[in-house]
C-alpha cells in the first residue's frame, strides 16, 4: 500500500486505510525511537525543510528530530529573519525551497488552507503542521496512536473532548480521524466556543462537561487560545476553570481508566489541574514521544511513494 497523495494536508481527505498504515507504520519507528540507537539510513539523501509562521516547540522539534533519527539533511527557516520579512510571499518561499532540491516542506501557517496552496506550487512533498483554525493531522494521528497503544483499538471507544472546540484545528483533525476509525466523538465547551452545525461531522454535542464526561474511554482537553479569540467569549479564564475545567471531581465521571489526554502546552488551572496532569492516567508526555514517532512514519512514506520498499 502507498498514500494517494505526495502531501498530508488533513485527515479529513484521508480514507481509514491510509490513516491505519501511517500508525502501523509508526509502531516500527517508536521501537527504532526507543533504541539506544536511534541513527538509520531511511531517509538518507533526503532534504527536509521546517517552514514555521507560528510559534511552536513540540510539533516543530519532532520533526526536526524525526528527519535528523533518519539521517535526512534538515533545516528550519525562521521566517522572522528570512525574505518574508521583506514581502516574499508563500508561493514564493515554496518555489526557492522547491528549487533547493527539498523533497519535504513542512508548513505552520495562520492562515487555513496554506499547506494546500503551496501544496500545487511545489513538487516537494507538503506536510500540514497546523494551518489557522483548520487542521492539524500530524497532532491527530499521534493521538489516535497513542490512544490504539492502551486500548488496542478506536472502533467503538467513547472520546470526549472538552474546551475551545472553535478554534482548534486539532479537534477538527481528531474529530475527521477518530470517527472514521470507529470512535463515538463527543464535545464540550462554552457554547461560543462550539463551531455551528458541529454535528453534521457526526459528533455529539453536549452543553456541559459532565454530561459529555459519562462513561468515557478517553477525555482530551484542549488549551484555550487566547491569542486566535476576540474579547468576550466567555467571562473570564477563572469562570471557564470552575465551569469547563478537567477536575478530579469532573473525571469521576468518565469510566475508571480512561484516559487523559492534551495536545499542549496545557495550561495548568484552567484546562486541568496539575493533579490530573501529573497522574497515572495521564498520557501527556507519552504523546509527545508518540508524535515523533508518528512523524518519522510520515516522512519516510512520503519519500518512499514511489518505491515498493518496505520498512519491514
């Protein structure tokens, strides 16, 4: 099997297929993660180029990781100090990396659909590190990884998942992912943090967190973002802990191991307390790890498409 496209853009375009041989795939590259040598030839000659119009610390150090673990030629531009400052647009940057002899671009912009553009100007590979409100499939996946690890499977698991559903591409990508797996997907979140006609992707919806907490196998919060929000949304970060935030109380109500999952960086207070954090049932750190691996897996399909070699 091979992924249709030379770019991962988003799960929603993905088929359960493809989205399987990316985890399964995966599973070998955390074994070669967790080796005292983490060094292989997989993607030897290839070019990898982080390209970051937003802050980011774990998305973008694991992939750089990721390319170095298999011996890719890595580099990252800081957008800050490159031609952009000067008015180089999107298209542009794209075209000088392309030429370069990049095989992988790997973009985080705010604007929703920018992977996409650059995606049909460039011949490299463009993988999609969160673009705007839209999509963030790479955090998806390690999720879904991370989750399939302790359970076994997503076909039939209730996931909850609580906080600002509006402007996170990460619930948008989990939501596309985890349904097409098999998942029951129920949300909650201030009402004006809830995306309109959020159940026609076949979620559930909920108007608070206790109700959408009922027997859950997974509860994932998300961190409210502040900097993408207009004033007014919801009264104050102290109103939204004490009505939406993930507490011992609160989790009582999710089956007895479920887990617990966040993207990060977690806000400690107000998505979860630092109780809940640090817990056993917490897999916050382990998804970080995930996400490497997860990641490897991308970068060496994305460069092997044309290839009938196998990881195996």
């Amino acid at each position: 099997m091979a992924l249709k496209s030379k770019d991962l853009l988003g799960l929603k375009d993905l088929t359960a297929e493809e989205i399987h041989y990316i985890l399964n795939t995966a599973k070998t590259m955390k074994v070669i993660l967790l080796s005292k040598n983490k060094k292989t030839p997989h993607l030897q000659g290839k070019s990898i180029i982080t390209l970051f119009y937003e802050n980011s610390t774990r998305t973008r150090l694991s992939f750089e990781l990721a390319s170095k673990y298999m011996s890719a030629s890595a580099a990252n531009i800081s957008v800050a100090s490159s031609s952009v400052a000067k008015g180089e647009t999107l298209i542009d940057t794209g075209k000088t990396i392309d030429m370069m002899g990049a095989d992988v671009i790997i973009l985080r912009h705010s604007m929703s659909g920018a992977p996409h553009l650059l995606a049909r100007n460039v011949n490299a590979s463009v993988i999609n590190a969160g673009d705007g409100m839209n999509e963030h499939p790479t955090q998806a996946l390690l999720d879904m990884f991370t989750i399939i690890e302790k359970k076994g499977s997503l076909e039939g698991l209730k996931v909850a998942i609580i906080g600002d559903i509006y402007h996170s591409r990460v619930a948008r990508s989990n939501i596309w992912g985890m349904t097409k797996l098999g998942a029951e997907v129920s949300v909650a979140g201030p009402s004006t943090l809830i995306p309109p006609e959020l159940e026609r992707t076949g979620v559930k919806v909920f108007n608070t967190v206790q109700e959408a907490l009922i027997d859950a196998d997974v509860v994932m919060g998300l961190r409210i973002q502040l900097e993408r929000q207009k004033k007014g949304l919801f009264p104050s970060i102290r109103e939204y802990s004490r009505f939406f935030g993930l507490d011992e109380k609160r989790l009582k109500l999710a089956k007895e191991d479920a887990l617990i999952l966040h993207p990060g960086p977690v806000n400690r207070g107000v998505e979860l307390p630092s109780s809940v954090v640090d817990s056993d049932k917490s897999l916050i750190n382990e998804q970080v790890t995930n996400g490497v691996a997860v990641r490897m897996a991308l970068l060496y399909l994305l460069t092997r498409r044309d290839s009938d070699e196998s990881i195996n």
